[in-house]
C-alpha cells in the first residue's frame, strides 16, 4: 500500500472523507494519524486507506482528504457483510468471491455506492488503534495510551484535536435529487423518492424523511375533518366525540401502517436482520474476553457496572431535570397568576395593553422550552455514552428513553395542569398556541435560516481570500462553512413535540392539527434543503426502522385517548348536555367509553398484521432458494467424494 507521499500522485484517488484537525494538533499526531490510517491491515494492523493534505487558505494542513482503493472497498464491504444487489434481483450478502453473479459488477468503480464508500472508511477509520509499541501520543509525551481501549480517533477526541470528521458533499448527485425534492414548483405536493434520498444519505436518514413525509399525509384527514366539525352546527359533544373516535381509530392504523411501511423498506434495503450483524461502537470500552459464541477476542463490560452507572448517576441527573422541569413551570404559573390580578380584563382602561401584558409569561415560557431542551438532549448524550452501550441500537435506544420522558414532562405538563387541575381552557388554548407557532418560527431560524446564512457569509470570506492565494477547495468550504451533523434526535423529537399537541389535545382545540399540516408541508423541503446545504453530510449509517422512537408515538397515540376522553368530560358544554346524569354515572360512562376506545386502538392494532404479505412472500422465496443452493453444493460434495473414492 502506498504511503500518504505516494497516495497524492495515485490517479485512481477519489477524495471521500474529511478529517479536520484544529490548529492546536501537533505535525508530529498529524504524522502519526496519516501512517496509522495508511499502514497495511495484515502486518501493521492499520486501515489501509489512501490519505493526503488538501490546502486550507486560513491553516496549513490541518484537512486530510481520505479515500481507498476499489480493492479496499469491496474488502471493507465484505466486512460489513453489505447487502447487493444479484443477478435475480434478491438482496444478498456482498462476496468478492461472487462479484461476478451482483448487479453491475461490469462497472466496478460504481459498483458501491459513494454512501456506502464513505461508510466503509469511517468504519475502519473508528477501529484503528495504536500499535503494541506505542505509549503514548507522538507530540503529546504526557498523554499515554491503552492499548485495549483507546483508538486513534478516541485519542484525538480526547486532546481536542479534531474539529469534524465527514464524508464530503457530492454537487453531482445533490443535483440529481434535489429537483424532485424541494427545489421545483410543484416539490411541496410531490411526494419524495425516498429511494434516492437512501442512495445519498443512508437509511437512518431516509428513514426520517419517509416518517415525515408518513405522518404529514396521514395529517390530512384529521385537519379536514376538524375544519368541518369546527363550523358544523352541532352540539359540542358531538363535534368532539366525533374527532375523539376518528382519531383514535386513524392514528392507530396510522402507526400499524408506518411499521409495515419501514418493513418493506428494510427489506428493499437490506437491512431486515441488522441487529443479528450489529458490529459494536467505536466508543464501546472493556476487558478482552473470549466469546462463546465465536471463540474470538471481544471487549466485554460487565453488566452490574452498567447497572450501577445508572441507578447513582442517570436516573438521579433525570430525576433532577423533571424536578427542575417542575420547578420551572410552577414558577411561570405564579408569574402569571400574578400578571392576570394585575391587569384584569373586566373593566381594563387600555384592554389591549392588558391582554398583551396577559401574553408576556406565556411567551417567555414558550421560549424558554427550546433551550431546556437543548441542554436536556446534550446532556442525554453524556449519560447514554458513560453508560457505554455495546450496540448502537441499544445506545440510540437508552437514549431515546431518555428525551421521551424529559420531553414528554417539559412540553406537556404545563398543558396537563392547566387543562386538568385549573381546567382553564384559555390558558391551554394560549399555551398551544405559543408553543406550536412560536416554536415552528425559532426552529425554522436556528436550525435552517441562520447556519445558512453563517455559512453564505463564511463561504464568500473564503473565495475572497482565496482569490488571491489560491483556489478553496470542496472540502475546505465544507469544512469551514457547514453545520457538523448531531443526528437525527433534534428533528424526531420536533416531530414527537407537535404529534404530542395534535394526539393530546387536538379533540378539543382541533386547529392545532391545520397548523401542522400546514407547518410540515414546508418543513419536509425545508429540512431537505438544510440536509444538502446546511449540514455536513452525514455518514450513511444503516437502520431497519426508525428505532425507540416508534414506540414513543405509540405511548402517545395510548395517552391521547385517556387525555381527550378526559377533556370532553370537563368541558362545561359536555357536562350539560348530560345534565340527566348523577356525577358518578356521568364519571362512569366516560371511563367505560375511555376503556372501550382502548380496547379499539388494541383491536385495531392485533387486527393489522406488522410484516406485508408481500415481504412475507419474498423472505419465504429466498429462503427455499438458500436451501436449494445449500441442497445443490452438499450434493455436488457428495459426488465428488464418490468420485475419489472410485478412483481410489
């Protein structure tokens, strides 16, 4: 394998990661990073990649450009056993051996998908670790190393000498997809290719547009139908035990149809069975120890460790957030007890000076929600990764737990107490109404207008001094001007946030479900936008569903029907059109109606199979077609056994 001195004169070198270091990292950790990533698998036990320095107009190489050769690519792609495409068109484990029987394996170079390339070396690039030789940091003597633990990128993490690591943007292909997607016309009624949005970005990714795009269609009959009931002259028990039945029985099918829908498309992508091949993290830390299932080397962490990590660190720093949570609404509750006294409505000298006073509190909390839950979701991370989860499913898992329960105290109890302890209706109507439109418009600018606006004025500073040097590379631009990439937390739990307001809540105030629609019509193209040119592309990272989180809108799809069940029954209107019922019976024909709308969401969840019959099909096929090809080799096996044994 050729060295980085070497690697920049190779003509087949494809630029495909980025590895930015910060301007405090040493030449000689450069040197070392470049001789670790480009040593050769079998003897140095390195990544065997290509790697060389890209020029950087405001430091001197502190950005490597990282690639392979195609032979390294498809070793890696074996590796992580990846799922191609054959000639008879199932999805099948990646061989090298059988290239020749995959599709388009005549094209070898386009073989692999420049998503799954990307994937490929930053696989290898998170696994590389010191050799037995080295003790500590080549530029840093005072920082030792563990060879059974640390890795090179752990390593630079730690000093702080990586700024980001990413697989570089594509123009070519960006170009290909974003027409469709959200720069033409008639993008914001077009449903997407999520086919190619997977191809570019990876499943994980996909995934969240598909349940987006999922969840915006299903918005649509529950917006009509509430647009009706709301002018419909009818009495209000009618208008809302109607919604309330509609959508318990939509948004239960809504879910059982979102998990057929990510099955058939795990099966399309190969990724059906991935928890059965899940590699462990780059991050996963412990003891050596022989498995008993493959008699090899693995890192083992003991359980009970774990375990005690989170009953005296996680669930104290949880319990303390809900506390603060708590606190920190009753503290606007008092705030605006005492705002309401002092500018009454009834009899008020300026009334719209006194509503708007009303309205400051409200505001302020509502503002104060997305900051809490930032700080929240970094500090789920911190805990999620000092636990050190093996899996990435259980680490995204664990966290997901997390941000469920946070989230779920800091965005609805203020909604909770106000509806079902004061039962102040105009409060709830204020709150909703703060949090769904406020939150939209600061969402729309701190994650979308305002980084591409940063990056416009950063990327024209880099051209100008570029001019006159020399010209700023891709990469450069990227690295310097593009929002790194956190995952896909912060845009599922603004999903989970609104899906909470329209479940809980949308029986009773049911415009909330039209101001959802209406906002996610435009944030499905906005956030496609932001994907290609606002953050750094993301490394294609594989997924069968759209993990923890499905079960999150299931709890809540369960919730809503207790909470709008309850709401109907306080609401003065509803209660008089009973009037005929005692208090107790009136209680009891609520509760049996809750109970019985339960046992429908249940019924309808049992009645809806989860696997399409289709994939059930396609599975059973490839299955009898395994059997067969095994039947076929241990036959021809048997005969040329016989055969021997003729000649013998």
């Amino acid at each position: 394998m050729e060295t980085n001195m070497s690697s920049t004169t190779n003509s087949n070198f494809e630029p495909l990661v980025v590895l930015h270091f910060s301007n405090a990292t040493p030449v000689a950790t450069k040197e070392w990073v470049i001789k670790r990533l480009t040593a050769s698998q079998d003897e140095n036990d390195g990544a065997d990649l290509l790697v060389r320095y890209d020029t950087d107009p405001e430091s001197h190489n502190n950005i490597l450009l990282i690639g392979a050769t195609l032979h390294r690519l498809l070793v890696g792609a074996e590796e992580l056993r990846m799922k191609k495409s054959y000639k008879n068109k199932a999805l099948r484990e990646f061989l090298i051996s059988d290239i020749d029987h995959y599709d388009n394996s005549q094209n070898p170079s386009s073989f692999l998908l420049k998503s799954e390339k990307q994937r490929i070396i930053w696989e290898e690039m998170q696994i590389v670790r010191p050799t037995e030789q080295e003790n500590f940091v080549p530029g840093v003597p005072n920082k030792s190393v563990t060879h059974e633990n640390d890795t090179v990128l752990n390593l630079l993490n730690s000093l702080d000498f990586i700024i980001s690591v990413f697989p570089l943007h594509d123009k070519e292909d960006i170009k290909l997809i974003e027409h469709d997607w959200f720069m033409s016309k008639d993008a914001l009624f077009k449903s997407q290719d999520i086919h190619k949005v997977r191809n570019y970005f990876g499943e994980n990714v996909a995934y969240y547009f598909a349940f987006l795009e999922f969840y915006t269609k299903a918005l649509i009959p529950t917006a009509i139908l509430g647009l009706v009931l709301s002018f419909w002259p009818s009495s209000d028990f009618f208008k809302y035990s109607s919604f309330c039945i509609f959508n318990v029985i939509w948004w239960s099918v809504f879910i059982e149809r979102w998990k057929r829908l990510s099955i058939k498309l795990a099966y399309e992508w190969g990724t059906l069975d991935l928890q059965i091949f899940e590699r462990p993290r780059s991050l996963y830390y412990g003891d050596l120890q022989r498995s008993p299932i493959t008699s090899q080397q693995e890192r083992r962490y003991p359980k009970w460790k774990r375990t005690l990590k989170k009953y005296l660190v996680t669930y104290p720093i949880v319990m303390a957030s809900l506390a603060l949570s708590l606190w920190i609404y009753f503290t606007y509750y008092a705030i605006q007890q005492k705002t309401e006294k002092n500018y009454p409505l009834e009899n008020a000298t300026f009334l719209p000076q006194a509503k708007l006073m009303r309205m400051v509190p409200s505001t302020g909390y509502s503002l104060l929600i997305i900051p809490m839950n930032l700080v929240y979701k970094k500090l789920a991370i911190y805990m999620s990764n000092f636990e050190n989860h093996r899996l990435q499913s259980s680490y995204e898992n664990h966290l997901t737990s997390k941000l469920f329960v946070f989230y779920f105290m800091n965005c609805f109890i203020g909604l909770f107490y106000e509806a079902f302890f004061n039962a102040n209706y105009g409060n709830v109507a204020q709150l909703l109404t703060f949090f769904v439109i406020i939150n939209a418009i600061l969402l729309k600018f701190t994650e979308q207008i305002g980084p591409y606006i940063f990056k416009r004025v950063k990327k024209n500073q880099l051209v100008r001094r570029g001019s006159v040097d020399v010209k700023v590379s891709d990469a450069v631009k990227q690295a310097k001007t593009l929002t790194a990439f956190e995952g896909t937390y912060g845009d599922y739990l603004t999903i989970f946030e609104q899906y909470g307001y329209v479940a809980l809540f949308s029986a009773v105030f049911p415009w909330v479900t039209i101001c959802a629609l209406i906002n996610n019509i435009f944030e499905l193209r906005a956030d496609a936008f932001k994907y290609c040119y606002v953050y750094q592309r993301p490394f294609a990272q594989p997924a069968s569903n759209i993990g923890s989180w499905h079960y999150a809108f299931d709890i809540l799809s369960s919730v809503a029907i207790v909470t709008n069940t309850a709401l109907i029954a306080m609401q003065p209107s509803v209660r008089q059109y009973f009037s005929s019922y005692t208090d107790a019976e009136y209680i009891l024909f609520f509760v049996a109606a809750e109970h019985i709308l339960l046992a429908l969401k249940f019924a309808i969840s049992f009645a809806i199979p989860d696997i399409p019959h289709e994939v059930q099909i396609a599975k059973a096929k490839n299955l009898y077609e395994s059997n067969q090809a095994l039947r076929r080799e241990r036959e021809r096996k048997a005969l040329k056994a016989q055969e021997s044994i003729r000649k013998i």
